[in-house]
C-alpha cells in the first residue's frame, strides 16, 4: 500500500507530463501543484527512485519522470478519481465544480471492487464530467486531438471537449454560461490589446478572457 502523499506525487508527475512532448517535469511545477517546497519534493523524488522498484527516474537538472511502475500507480488514482466524480456528478447530482475536492480525498480510499461496481453502474464510461479521459483497467488513455480555447483564430467554429477541473471559480463560470464538454461554439473576434476572445454560443456572444480560454480544450 502506497501512502496518498506517494500517489498524489506520482499523479502529479502524470498530469504536468500530459499535453506535452517533455517527459521530465521540474520541481517547480511539482512544488507549484502540490503546494510544497523544492526541497521536499527533492525529497521525495530520490525516495521513489530508490530501490529495486522505482516509481520515477530523478535527474538533479532534468527533474522527474515516471517509471512503468509509476506510471502504473498514477493511472489507477487518476481512474479513480475521475470515475468518482461522474458518480458524484450523475448518482447524486453534485454539481460538476464541487466534485474534484471529493474525489481528491476518496481517490485513495476506494477498492478495487467498489471501482468495478462504479464503472459498470456507469456504462463503463470514457470520459469525467469535465471531458477528460478515464483510463481503462489495462491503463489504456483515450486522446483525442485538441488544443487550447485560447489558440484558436476568429472565424473558426469548435467543440468544447475538456475544462480543466482544478479551478472550482472557473467551472462554476464556464456552467453559468453553459461552456460543457461537447458545446458548440464559434470564435467571433479577438480582442488586439487584452487577448480575450469574443465567442457565441447559440446566439449568444459573450467575452472570456485568457484565464479561462487556456483551460478550456477543443476540437
């Protein structure tokens, strides 16, 4: 058994790897999403390097990767907890920006079992209530080819596909506009000196700024 400090440092390492071409991920990032020092994450870095089983490979310039194992261990607690919060979401009608602090404190905490019944009580589904994968048992990631809200050029009609679920403001904003995964929005215009976008949706336009078309992805 793996303490929830070990696995929510091997998830990390995942989640700030995906996107990206990089495999390594600096302590800063690691110190920034965890909310801790450069120092115990060092620390914590060359424990899950040692021994006969490392869960990361850790590189004092390069920082910090995920070994099979690792990778293995951050794709269970990643299942997890996105398969709790499309329960949370669909079984009790927890609203879709309350679920993540849930799930960030039952991912640990579930079996096995209770995760079998959960999916198969779900359909067996691909995607949380955000649009963001749910790796398979096997630790199969579906990916669909996207890119940030805040990248696309006027003019231009696109589906969202994921909000990022690690800001409770930001989805609460996103749901009051009815910015959901698999919404249809088109690109009207940007804005020369703030950046922000003019987007419609159904009819409607409204303006959003880069904090919150970063973390918005669509195909």
């Amino acid at each position: 058994m793996l303490s929830p400090a070990i696995e929510n440092f091997l998830k990390s390492v995942y989640e700030l790897s995906q996107g990206s071409e990089k495999d390594w991920v600096s302590n800063a990032e690691l110190a920034g999403m965890l909310k801790h020092s450069a120092a115990a994450i060092t620390n914590m870095a060359k424990k899950l390097s040692s021994g006969k089983h490392p869960l990361v490979e850790h590189k004092p310039y390069s920082g910090t990767r995920l070994s099979p194992g690792g990778r293995r261990v951050a794709l269970e607690v990643v299942r997890h907890h996105r398969l709790i919060e499309l329960y949370l979401c669909e079984a009790l009608g927890v609203p879709w920006d309350q679920v993540h602090e849930e799930a960030e404190r039952l991912e640990h905490h579930i079996s096995e079992d209770l995760e079998a019944r959960m999916a198969t009580a779900l359909g067996h589904p691909e995607f949380d209530p955000h649009g963001a994968p749910i790796p398979t048992m096997d630790g199969q990631v579906f990916r669909r080819n996207s890119r940030s809200l805040d990248e696309v050029e006027p003019g231009s009609t696109v589906e969202i596909v994921e909000g990022s679920d690690h800001d409770p403001e930001l989805l609460r904003y996103l749901g009051e506009h009815g910015l959901y995964p698999n919404t249809i929005l088109s690109v009207v215009a940007r804005e020369q000196f703030s950046n922000d976008l003019v987007v419609k949706v159904d009819q409607k336009e409204m303006r959003l700024g880069e904090n919150a078309t970063r973390y918005i992805r669509v195909a």
